[in-house]
C-alpha cells in the first residue's frame, strides 16, 4: 500500500526525477506545449501549478524560490510579464492533457500537455453552460412526456368505460337475435302436419 507516499518515483533516482521533472517544466514555459508520457505529465502538473502560483503572488521571495526551478532565465522573464494575464481567471488547473496514440518502442500511453489559454477558458465555460442547458431542456422533455403519457392512460380508461354497457348491450341482441327463425321453422313443421302432410298420425284413406 502507499499510504503518505505522494512523491511519483517513476523509476529513478531523487537527482535523476528532479532534473527531469526541471527540463519538462522549463520545455512546457518555453514552447507551450510538450510530448511525453501520461505518467510523467501526472508529475509534472502539480510542479507547474506550484510555480504559476508563486509568479502570480509577485513578491521577490516568491519569484527567487521560482527561478530555483527553471534552467533558462528568458523563460521565467517571460513568465513573469504573461502570468497575470493567462492565469488570473485561475487558481488551479493550469494545464490540460490530451492522449496521443501509444509510444512504438514499449507502448506506453503518450500525451499533449499543453498550458491554458483564456479561450479554453471561454470554452470550458460555454460548455458547462451548454451541458446545463441541456439537461434542463432533457428533464422538461422528459416531464411533459410522463404529463402526455398519463393523460393519455386517462382518457384510455373513461373510454373504455363509457364503451363497456355498449359491448353487453350487443352481446345480449346477439343471443336473442337466434331465437327468432327457431321458432318461425316450428311453425312452419306445424303448418305442414295440419295441411295433411305424410305425418305418422294420419289415418291412410280408403280406396
């Protein structure tokens, strides 16, 4: 387990990771962005909050304890004119990761860190907005569906209701209706019996 083990190792010596970790900080200020893998961006991310923040505090014990870190002074220089302006919409989170296929040699997962600018700002913002407008949208939607759907069950139910003693009313004129030629065929069976028909009553004639 590693418990109260926040430092990342990523295999090398205490010298060998600070050195690294100086080079990929001062390649970030100086070209915007760089290449490398997802483990060593996540070690590189909290070291450039660390130093965006002391530039942005401004004092001279702040800038001196920064430019410990770089390895090139043009680059802390510049660092000092454009941090106000870059960053002060932002506590945290100065940087963003974006993956970039796998690595030939041993396949390890490459990435883009690169540093925010106030359009991804603007962007994350117009996002947030849009997502909020969505799902609010979504939920009207999804209630005025559920109000439709019982209105409709409602009207289902008062209709079968109203049909029903239609249905029986049928249903009994359908038995009845039978019953009718029944009886006129008795009839008629006793009408031709009285006419002198060949019944098994009748007494045969005399010649």
């Amino acid at each position: 387990m590693r418990h109260r083990k926040s430092v990342v190792k990523l295999g090398r010596t205490a010298a060998h990771r600070d050195a690294m970790l100086r080079n990929m900080v001062t390649s970030l200020f100086e070209h915007g962005k760089i290449v490398t893998t997802l483990h060593k961006a996540k070690a590189v991310r909290p070291l450039v909050d660390r130093l965006i923040t002391l530039v942005k505090r401004g004092d001279l014990h702040s800038i001196r304890l920064a430019a410990k870190v770089f390895y090139k002074k043009k680059v802390l220089t510049a660092l000092l004119k454009t941090a106000k302006e870059r960053f002060d919409s932002r506590s945290s989170g100065f940087t963003l990761m974006a993956k970039n296929g796998l690595r030939k040699g041993d396949v390890a997962q490459l990435v883009v860190l690169r540093l925010v600018e106030p359009e991804d700002v603007k962007a994350a913002i117009g996002s947030r907005l849009v997502k909020s407008v969505d799902r609010s949208r979504r939920v009207a939607a999804s209630k005025h569906v559920a109000q439709s759907q019982g209105a409709v069950a409602d009207a289902s139910e008062e209709t079968a209701e109203i049909q029903q003693p239609a249905s029986t009313s049928q249903e009994s004129g359908t038995s009845q209706e039978p019953a009718a030629p029944q009886e006129s065929a008795v009839a008629e069976s006793g009408e031709i019996s009285e006419a002198g028909g060949d019944g098994p009553d009748r007494e045969p004639q005399e010649s």
